[in-house]
C-alpha cells in the first residue's frame, strides 16, 4: 500500500463561480485508493461546492479532473455513478417507506430473467439476498432487510446510504457530513464503516465539522480556504491546533505543511497505520 | 453491477444454513408486521365485520348470489377507477378530474358512435368507440401529469382544473345533453350484460385489471418507483430516474383507466350520463383512503383498494336489505374516512418517533 501510487483522483485549479462568488478559486484535490482523506474548512470555505463538482452534480467553470489520469468531465451524478463515483448525501437520499433492500437498489433494481424481466418485474428475493451480504460485508446488522426504513434507527438508516454507496462505488465514495446527526455508537459504526470500505481498496472522502473525528478516521486531511486547497497534512504527524490554525488561516506559511503545491508526496500515515 | 460489488459477492461467502434461519426468521417476521401493521387488515376486519352483521341482521337475504353479483357490478367501475387513484395518490398526488375525464371520454366515443351507426353499429365501430375512450382518457391523464411534473402546479390544482375543462368540453360537443345512441347494442349485450359461467364480463374485467396492476405495483420497478417517489422525490431524481416522465405515465395510467370506466358505463347504462359523475372523485378517493393508501404518499395497495371499494357498496346493499334508509351509508362512509385517516396519522406519527 505505501508504494508509489497515481492518485485515483485528481483536480487542479477548479473554479466555480455563482454569479460574482467566486466558491471555487482554483482548488486543488488529490485522492488515492484505499485511503480516508478529510476535507476540511470553515463554512463557506467550498467544501460542498468541491465535492458537487467531483461527483457530478455541478459542471466546473474552469481547471481540471482526472480520474485514475484521464481527464474526466462528468455529464451529472448518473454519469459519475457510471464511472464508479458515488455519493452519501447529507440528507441520506433515502425512500423511507421502502426497505432496505429497495433503497439499495433505488435505481439499479434487478430484473427477473426472460420476459417476465422485460416487463419489468423485480427479482426482490436476489436484491434481498445482495442486500443482506451487502449489510454483512459492513458489518451492519439489520434483523430485517423488508423493513420499511422509517423504522431503523438513525445509525441503521446512515448504514443504508453508506452500503447503498458501496455497493456501486468501485473508486471514491464521497461523505457530505455523514455523522453529523448521529449519537456515539452510532457514530462510531460508520466511522469503522468508512474505514472497512478504503480497506477494500476504495478512496473515501469525508467532509466534517469534527476535528477529533477527523484525525481518527482519515489518512489525509485537505483543507480547504476561501476556494483554494491551502494545506494537506498526514492525519498521523498533525494536531487539531494545527487544523484549525490552517482554516482559519491564523497559521499561514510555514512551508512545512505546503504539500498542496507538490502534489500527493505525503505516504507516511499508510506506513503509520 | 459494478466488478467491485461482484467482488463483495465473491468474497463474502456466508455459511448458508444460518443464512437460510435468519432467512426463515425474516419471512416469518415479516408476515407478522404485515399482518398487524398494514392498515389494509384493519380494513378488512371492518368489511367482514359488515358482512356478517348483514348476515346475521337479514338471514338469508343478504348473501344470496343476486346482492354478490350487484355489488360487485356496483363496484367494478369505481374499482377500475380506483385502481388507478391508488397509483396517483402514493405519489403523493391527487386526481380529482377523473369523473369529468370518464364523461369527456364517453361522450367523446358515444358521438363517433352515433355517427357510424348508433344503437345497431357494427362490431368495428364498437372497437373503434373502444379505442376512441382509452385514448382520449389517457390522452387528458398524460397531459395534466405533464403539467403537474412540471412542480410549478400542485396536483389538487391540475386535476381541479382538468375536471372543469373536461366536463365543459363535453357539454359543448353535446349541448349538455346525453346524446342518444352514444352505446351501440353490441357493446351492450357483450360487455354490459353478458356473463362468463354466471359472472358478469364487468366484473371479471374489473378484476382482470385489479389484478394485473396490483402485481404491477407490487412486483414491477414501474411499482417501486411510484412508491418512491411518494416516499422521497428528491432521493428517487438523485438516483436517476426521471420523476416527470414516471408521473406523466402515472397520471397516464389513471386517464387510461378512467376511459376504461367509460366504456363500462356506455355498455352498461348506454348512456353518457353527463351530469352523474361529479361525485365519482369523491367515492373513489374515499375508497383508496379507506384502503389503507396513505395521502402523504410512498405507501399504499391495490388490496387494500379493493376492500375499500367495497365497503360503502356492502354498506348500501345491507342497509337496503336490512329496511334502513341508505343514506345512512354516506354518514357510516365519512365517519369511517375521518377514521381511518386518523389512525393512518398516529401509525405514521410513532412510527417515526421509534
Ligand atoms: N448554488 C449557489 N449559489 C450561489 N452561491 C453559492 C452556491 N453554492 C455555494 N455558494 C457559495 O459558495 C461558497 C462556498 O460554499 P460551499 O457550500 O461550498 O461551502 P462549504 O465549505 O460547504 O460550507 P459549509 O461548511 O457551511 O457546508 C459560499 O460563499 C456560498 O455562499
Ligand atoms: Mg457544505
């Protein structure tokens, strides 16, 4: 793993203006397999903006994205989904009155055989059964894959959005804020999740509010000011003074943590894990 | 399916007997919630709580084969009807056009038909008329589903609009009268009256249609997505599936089957009656809403459709049978809505606390 990787993805000076708001000001991202990379900053900093433009749903005004070195230009989320880059909305993106199975399925249902297929008939007992190895492989425990959503805790609905991108997603799985409305357990299931799914190989990138939780969880943190990448450090070797001295800019300079510049040159927090 | 996840599959080999328990386990979980969750039971306790307090009040009147076959010729329109509000209303829309959208579809195949042969028309105008209706129903539906998937337009809205628009339609090309001859006597004595081993083609028609789209909601991705689209819209555009066209298909489906209606009526009453649909929206919302299909959207069946369809045609016959004025019916029918809209509300409200 700590080889010498080509990162999975890559933006170089992405901009993205809203009017004369100027959200993205040539932003910088790097991300490589298998790894948790936190993507930080104050409000207003372009985080979402960031990752809308990465996963699809915003079409950049100027820079460049590559995914594993090819220039990509995603046509919205559907087309990102199709390059093996999904998302965990803020919100989960959940049918609450659909089951689990159902809601991992949303919108890749699968089809029974022959005509019966055609005609557009589910085959619930394979989703059901995909479902269940799904949950299992994350170590979610639902006792009942045909239970309407509504009803599971908000752990187990998190856990959903969180298979539901990980079924799908073979590259990078983008987290707006994942844990934010959930309580200690909770949160700490889906941060073991996070952790499994870059075990497997894929990237996540999380955005949180949470300092302590970002050190825990992520090899890398980005941190993101007034539009632009400003600092990246090895989750390892940093403090939370740290990341927020670079947020807020009260600690700008020191050329030791300006890694942004030269690119995803930092691989010692694999070698510390 | 993406390599990764078959991967996942290839990986995760479970052992397959505990799967198999736990799978056991589910199913039998899983009847249970049915069973005391789904408000469709409660519904159907109250159908046979009626039917046999008839039984029981009229003996030997009641459940003779001539109230069966009457109630369920009674209800096979509203039931055709209904089939299609369930779709719309678990998207969380409303149709209230659909009275006005059978007369406009009536009127609209009763006229070719007086214009090619009225009451001695042949078999080809008869399918011509057939046609005329589905396609002038489904062609309204499709249209006021196109503007409520604009989102700019709320359903109530739309369709309140269509049951003007349709109904004025209608009594411009006739005049506001029934025209005569708008059935030709075939369609009448095939569909309107003939029966199939004693039961009337109405209401093996109506049956047939209950079925099929039942296993469509039930079974089918078309199914799925209208139940999730009542359930989150947001989270069904995120997934990609186009939300407009699907409502278009909904609204569609509904127009469709409101032509249906239209020629059972035709064949069954041979008249367009033009003036006698203004309450149909009404019946039959009641008779979803009865049926356990929630207002707010994302759940909701054909099952329970039919039991609520059933309900106030049980009542009208027993009270009938029993010597009490039916119009105690309606009273009964809207005590029982605000009922079952009550509860519809705690179940959603405790549930969402748990
Ligand atoms: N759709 C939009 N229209 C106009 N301005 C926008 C839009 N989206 C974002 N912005 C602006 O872009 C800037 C960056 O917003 P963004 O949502 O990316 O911040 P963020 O880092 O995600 O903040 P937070 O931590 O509060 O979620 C803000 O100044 C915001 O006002
Ligand atoms: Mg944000």
């Amino acid at each position: 793993m700590a080889s010498a990787r080509e990162p999975l993805l890559a933006a170089h000076g992405v901009v993205k203006r809203f009017g004369h708001v100027q959200a993205l000001q040539g932003a910088d991202f790097t991300a490589c397999p298998g790894e948790v990379v936190a993507l930080i900053g104050d409000n207003g900093a372009g985080k979402s903006t960031l990752v809308n433009v990465l996963s699809g749903v915003l079409a950049p005004d100027g820079g460049e994205v590559r995914l594993e070195g090819v220039p990509v230009r995603f046509s919205g989320p559907m087309d990102a989904q199709r390059h093996g880059v999904e998302t965990v909305y803020q919100d989960l993106s959940l049918a609450p009155d659909l089951d689990a199975a159902a809601n991992l399925y949303l919108g890749r249902e699968m089809l029974r055989g022959g005509v019966w297929g055609r005609l557009g008939v589910l085959d619930r007992p394979a989703m059901r059964r995909e479902a269940v190895r799904a949950f299992a492989e994350l170590g979610v425990e639902l006792k009942d894959v045909t239970a309407p959503v509504t009803t599971l805790s908000g752990g187990q609905r998190q856990s959903v959005a969180v298979a539901r991108a990980v079924a799908f997603a073979n590259k990078v799985i983008f987290m707006d804020e994942p844990t934010a409305a959930l309580g200690v357990v909770q949160r700490s299931r889906v941060l073991e999740t996070v952790r499994r799914v870059a075990d497997r190989g894929i990237c996540v990138v999380l955005i949180s509010h949470n300092m302590p939780e970002v050190l825990s969880v992520a090899d890398r943190v980005e941190v993101l000011r007034l539009g632009r990448r400003v600092a990246s450090f090895t989750a390892a070797d940093t403090t939370i003074e740290e990341l927020v001295g670079a947020m807020t800019g009260s600690l700008d300079g020191p050329p030791q943590h300006d890694t942004a510049r030269t690119g995803p040159a930092v691989t010692e927090a694999e070698e510390g894990r | 399916m993406s390599a990764d996840s078959q991967e996942l599959r290839e990986s995760s080999k479970l052992p397959e007997a505990p799967l198999a328990g736990a799978d056991g386990r589910q199913r039998a979980a899983e009847v249970l919630r049915r069973a005391a969750g789904v408000s469709e039971v409660w519904t159907f306790v109250i159908l046979v709580a009626l039917v046999a307090f008839f039984t029981i009040a009229a003996p030997g009147k009641f459940f003779t084969t001539y109230d069966l076959t009457q109630i369920a010729v009674n209800a096979a329109i509203y039931l055709v009807l209904g089939v299609g509000m369930t779709f719309v209303i678990i998207t969380a829309g409303i149709d209230l056009s659909i009275g006005s959208v059978l007369v406009l579809s009536a009127v609209a195949a009763g006229e070719y038909n007086i214009h090619h042969g009225g009451p001695e028309a042949g078999w080809g105008t008869v399918a011509v008329c057939v046609l005329i209706a589905l396609a002038v129903g489904t062609g309204w539906g499709a249209l006021q589903g196109a503007v409520v998937a604009t989102g700019k337009v709320p359903p109530l809205i739309v369709t309140l609009g269509g049951l003007g628009a349709a109904l004025g339609i209608a009594e411009l090309a006739t005049g506001g009268q029934d025209p005569a001859g708008a059935a030709a006597a075939h369609l009448q004595n095939s569909l309107g009256f003939g029966k199939l081993l004693g039961i009337p083609w109405l209401v093996i028609l109506a049956a047939v249609v209950t079925a099929a789209f039942g296993a469509v909601l039930g079974g089918t991705r078309f199914g799925s997505h209208t139940l999730a689209i009542g359930s989150n819209p947001t989270a069904v555009r995120r997934a990609g599936i186009p939300v407009g066209r699907h409502l278009i298909k909904v609204y569609g489906l509904m127009g469709l089957l409101a032509g249906l209606g239209a020629v059972m009526w035709l064949s069954s009453y041979g008249t367009t009656s033009i003036a006698g649909h203004s309450t149909d929206n009404l019946k039959v919302i009641t008779a979803v809403v009865l049926g356990g299909t929630s207002l707010f959207g994302g759940r909701g069946s054909v099952l329970g459709t039919v039991i609520g369809v059933f309900i106030p045609a049980v009542l009208t016959t027993g009270l009938i049978v029993i010597g009490v004025q039916q119009y105690w019916q309606d009273v009964a029918v809207g005590v029982v809505l605000v009922a079952a809209v009550y509860i519809d509300q705690m179940r959603r409200k405790t549930r969402e606390r748990a």
